[in-house]
C-alpha cells in the first residue's frame, strides 16, 4: 500500500487501495447475484455539461460497470425544471432496480440542490448527502457498517486506517467546512477520538492552526494554499484538492492537476501523504460503489 520514499515520508497509493476495495466490492456483488439474482443498480444523474461533472460521472459509471453494478444513467438538459427534476428523483425512488441515487453537483443555479437532495429516498442515498444519513452519521454508533456515508471522506478514513497508525487522541485539522467534505470528515475524525478543529476561510491564524496538527485534511478547493512549513514534522497530510491550473510547458499552456497542499514542499515534513491524482479521487468513486452495495443489502434486509 505505501511505497517508502527516499527521505522517510509515505506516499499514500489512493489508486491502490482503491483498486483492492474494488476487488472486494466484486467478489462480494458476484456473491450477492448468486444469492439474490439480481445486482445493486446505480441511478446516475447529471444536469447539463459542467466538464469536471462530465469527467466525474464518466468515471463514476465506468468503475460500477466494471463492479458488476448495473447503471440507470439519466443525463438531461440544463434547462429541466426543479419540479420535472423531482418528479425524475421520485420516480427513481419508487423503481424496483434502483438501489442507489446519484445526483452530481453541483446543479444549474435555478435548481436547489437541497431540495433536491432531500427528495432522494434515504435508504437509497448513494452519496449519503440526505439530512437523515447526515444526522446518523453523527450520532450513530461507531460500527455500524449500514451507514450511508459521503463518499470522499469514508474514502479519506480508509486511508487513514490503512496507515495502521492509532489515531485515538491525535489533533485533526480540517481546513473547509463544506456540507459533503468537511463537516461529515469532522464527524468521522471524532469517531475515531482525534480531537478536531475544522478551520476555514474566516479562521485566523490559520498556519498556526495547521502546525498543531497531527493530522491535516485539506478541502478548501484552492490550489496549493497550505504551504510544507504549516505542516508539523511527522504529521498526515490528506489532500482532497482537486484543483486544474494552467501552466506553461515549453511556450505551451497545459492543463495540470494540483492539490489543496504544496505537495512537493509539504512532503519534506510530513510522516504520509496523499499525492494529486491518484490520492484521494479513486476512493471517492470505490466508495460510491460501497455505498450502493449496502443500500442493495439493505434493501434486501427489509
Ligand atoms: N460534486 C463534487 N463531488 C461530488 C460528490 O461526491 N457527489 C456528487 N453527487 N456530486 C459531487
């Protein structure tokens, strides 16, 4: 899972453990069909041609293919009512084959992505955005293995885990407070009994506040803004950034993904970090794929 780099510092291989949980979900789906006859479905939806949402959904639909996940794929036109879009998400709540619903965000500026989202059924929220999973996940038991949870902060957890470190007791840091990152990251940390500040852009101080850190979960959507010298010798550094800058490649303007971190900077400090890409964005995709493997058992349950 970790490749030893040269100075001691881990490189987390988000595409490996990704691809290892992956091979789980597989087998596990090839058991279910045995058992069942029948295999978890994906509604996916997506409004209009953001081209990050396009790359995402396309992405998103290849890995539950390739899972043994059926996929209901509905991508409509920018222009679709709020009202039209509801009566899609109800009918997508009610179809026997629908195990989990995906909506990507973000939605055109006259839907209200709220609305929205609190009209998918619970039991089938792929993404475990609805208020009800989001209040479980906040008081529910440490174990419970039927939580719906956002997927790029489960897929932060599991690396975390991985590393096979105690994180009980240890200063977490969460720079950003957005409703699918880093409140339920917030959440999941304090389950794990770090003790969790979650910072933003109103926080003052904030590189004193990273310093403290054992562990820094970086989610702000800003290119290289947490700089290697806020980052605590021996500390974790999860970077959830994916952010596209354009930079010059002989006279030729590129396109290159970079992280919410200096990564090259933060890399001389840090005991394990998660590189951009190949970090955290395959984990957010396999635990999409887990998510509406559970939603599929639970369903079966009841
Ligand atoms: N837009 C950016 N990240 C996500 C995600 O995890 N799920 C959905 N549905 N939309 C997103």
């Amino acid at each position: 899972m970790n490749i030893g780099r040269g100075n001691m510092t881990k490189l987390i291989n988000g595409k490996e453990i990704a691809q290892n949980l992956r091979n789980e979900l597989k087998k596990e789906i090839n058991n279910l069909k045995s058992k069942f006859g029948k295999v978890p479905g994906l509604a996916v939806v997506q409004v209009g041609n953001v081209a990050a949402s396009s790359v995402y959904v396309k992405a998103k639909t290849k890995s539950a293919k390739e899972v043994g996940i059926e996929i209901i794929d509905h991508h409509l036109g920018e222009e679709i009512s709020e009202s039209d879009l509801l009566r899609l998400i109800m009918k997508l709540n009610n179809q026997e084959n629908v195990n989990g619903i995906l909506v990507q965000l973000p939605l055109p500026n006259h839907i209200n992505e709220q609305i929205i989202l609190d009209s998918i059924n619970p039991k089938k929220d792929a993404d475990g955005f609805h208020p009800l999973n989001v209040g479980k996940l906040s008081i529910a038991s440490h174990n419970d293995e039927n939580l719906l949870i956002p997927c790029t902060p489960y897929g932060c957890l599991i690396m975390l885990k991985g590393l096979g470190i105690n994180l009980s007791g240890m200063n977490a840091v969460v720079v950003g407070r957005s409703n699918i990152v880093g409140k339920p990251m917030a959440q999941l940390l304090l389950k794990e009994s770090c003790t969790v500040t979650i910072a933003h852009s109103k926080t003052k101080n904030l590189q004193e506040v990273c310093k403290n850190a054992d562990i820094v979960v970086a989610a702000v959507g800003r290119p290289e803004m947490i700089k290697g010298n806020w980052i605590k010798k021996g500390a974790i550094v999860i970077d959830v950034g994916i952010n596209r800058v354009e930079i010059n490649v002989n006279g030729e303007n590129k396109i290159k993904l970079v992280g919410d971190v200096d990564f090259l900077e933060a890399e001389r400090n840090a005991l394990a970090i998660t590189p951009v890409p190949g970090g955290v964005g395959p984990m957010t995709i396999a635990c999409l794929l887990r998510n509406t493997t559970i939603a599929f058992k639970n369903s079966q349950l009841t």
